[in-house]
C-alpha cells in the first residue's frame, strides 16, 4: 500500500514539475499547450475507490495550481475529472477483465485504451478551458484552445503509456 502511494506520489511530482518546467512554456500555434498531470487519473485501476480517485485528482491539481500559478483551474478540472473517471473506466473495459485491471495498451489494447484516454482528456481539457475563461465571449478562441490542447494533451498521454514499464508477472 505504502508503495502505491509512493508510486503515485512520484507520478505526480514529475508530472506537475514536467507541467512547471517544459509544456508551460510550448503553446503551439498560440493556442495548444499540452497538460500532462491529467496522465495521472489515467493510471488508477478498476475498482479503485471514488474518494481516492478524488482526492488525487485534487491532489494534483492543486499542486499543479500552486506551481503555475491558476488559482482554482487545475483543481476543479482534475476533481471533475475524478469524479467522472470511476464511471468512464468500466465502459471501455473488456469484458474479461480482472476487478483491479490496470489501464494500459497491454491489458485494454490500444485502440480501446486510447478512446478511454480521449474521453478522459477531453473531459479534463473542457473543464480547463471553460474555468480558465470563465465565459464564452470568445468561443471560437475557446474552443480552437481547448481541442487543440486536448489533442497535444491526448497524444501525450498515449506516449507516456508507451513508455511505462510492464509488470513482470511471477509463475
């Protein structure tokens, strides 16, 4: 248990400081800037209860709030997104799959997996946009910000899941 909270502590950390130090500084186009610490949620496994989903999801929000400075944002989209991530998951799940399936290419394949992560990002990514705007005077600009965010953010979070390690399993 301690080192699952280790684990996603790091995930956190690095995520956030990843956030802090590179992709606050790319917007491409104007527009995009990619959102990595939304990565996190993807991570936790079926079965996980909603109050610790919640709780991270805040977690990590408010740090990345702290640490660039949007006071609110990234906590109420990473709690939203919490709260709706324990309902998104069993959709995409297969059907064989274990109570504590861990999300990924491998247990979920990719193209399964991958619309999981888009619903989720793009969840995230709405939430961001519509409280960092806090109206839609400029819908347009809204909405070309948050799908082209969401798109760099989705394709981001598709590579950190190639690169995670897989779990050896013991016979």
């Amino acid at each position: 248990m301690i080192n699952l909270i280790l684990q996603r502590f790091l995930w956190m950390t690095v995520l956030v400081a990843a956030q802090l130090l590179v992709f606050n500084h790319i917007h491409l186009f104007q527009v995009a800037t990619p959102l990595p610490f939304v990565y996190l949620l993807l991570l936790f496994p079926l079965g996980t209860e909603h109050w610790r989903v919640l709780i991270w999801g805040f977690l990590c929000g408010l740090l990345a709030d702290i640490t660039t400075l949007t006071p609110g944002v990234g906590a109420a989209a990473m709690t939203l997104t919490a709260f709706v991530q324990p309902y998104l998951l069993p959709l995409f799940t297969p059907k064989d799959a274990a109570e504590d399936m861990e999300p990924s290419y491998r247990t979920m394949g990719f193209w399964l997996y991958a619309r999981y992560a888009s619903f989720l990002t793009a969840i995230f990514c709405a939430c961001y946009f519509m409280v960092l705007a806090f109206s839609f005077q400029h819908l347009w600009e809204w909405l070309v910000s948050m799908l082209s965010s969401w798109m760099l953010t989705l394709v981001l979070c598709l590579i950190l899941q190639g690169f995670k390690k897989k779990k050896k399993h013991e016979d």
